[in-house]
C-alpha cells in the first residue's frame, strides 16, 4: 500500500481520515503540520505583516481600506483572527478582509450588514456577508463606514 505524507486520505480509493478514524481532513492536516514541526497555524502575527505579505494593488487596497475605517473609528484595534487582517472593539470582531489573487472581500463580521446597505453596494458583487471588491476599487469611505456603523450598532443591541 503506498504511503501518504501529504495527508491522511488514500486517494486512489477516495477514503479519507475521517470515515477511517472518525475526524476530520481538516484535523488530519494538523496533526501531519504538528508531526512536522509545525506548533500554530498562524501565518502572519500582525495586520501590517498581512499587508505586507500582499505586495502591490492588493497591499495598497487593503492598507487603504483600513486607514479609511481606522480614520473614524480610531478606537477599532487591528489584529489578526483566523489568519486574516480583522477590526475589533473590546471583544467583539467588527469588520475583516480577505485577499484572493485578483480581488479583496470586505465584511461587517456578524449580521446581515450588506443587506442592510442595499442600493449603496451596487456595481459590487455581494454574497450573503461579503462584499467582493477588485483590485482597481476606489475606495468608497461611506460604504465602509455604514458597514461599520451597522456592526457597531448590532454590538450595543447584543
């Protein structure tokens, strides 16, 4: 039997850790990484070195991004929180980003504040709590501030 050490998954008959051991692929993964060497899954330790690990339009998008947010709501920490650049107050996550190859999500973590926001993001392409925007975006201060101040008010309702 041929041996695997990318992952636990015998994939020539498509049966994976968990239907042999009861956990996940996910799971598996880890404890390859931590076999490895590997103690964190953590990638970047702070928002600047996410930003700066982007490089180029992605890099000056997000920076600019957040400066925007960060201008009004000056009291919003910047940390990292599942490997990706998120705004907080206290303990409650108020806005994060993605970066993919050719665009940025943007997202009021929690509620439903791109369906709040309606009309004010047409022209972008939306999903349930995201907002894809690409990489030549001019970056919209309003929109982001009513994503944030959607947030915020779900926060003090909680």
């Amino acid at each position: 039997r041929r041996r695997h050490t990318r992952s636990l998954c015998d994939w020539s008959s498509d049966v994976c850790s968990s239907d042999l051991h009861g956990f996940s692929q996910a799971h598996a993964n880890a404890l390859v990484m931590y076999a490895r060497g590997s103690t964190t899954t953590r990638r970047v330790d702070t928002p600047e070195a996410f930003f700066s690990a982007l490089g180029g339009e992605r890099e000056r998008l997000a920076r600019a991004i957040f400066a925007a947010i960060t201008e009004k709501y000056p009291k919003l920490e910047a940390v990292i929180a599942w490997n990706q650049p998120m705004l907080k107050q206290g303990k409650d996550y108020v806005f994060g980003l993605s970066a993919a190859k050719n665009h940025l999500l943007i997202a009021a973590v929690g509620g439903n504040a791109v369906e709040l926001l309606g009309d004010r993001v047409d022209g972008l392409e939306t999903n349930k709590k995201t907002i894809r925007v690409p990489l030549d975006w001019k970056v919209d201060k309003k929109l982001l501030h009513a994503l944030v101040r959607a947030r915020l008010a779900e926060i003090k309702l909680s």
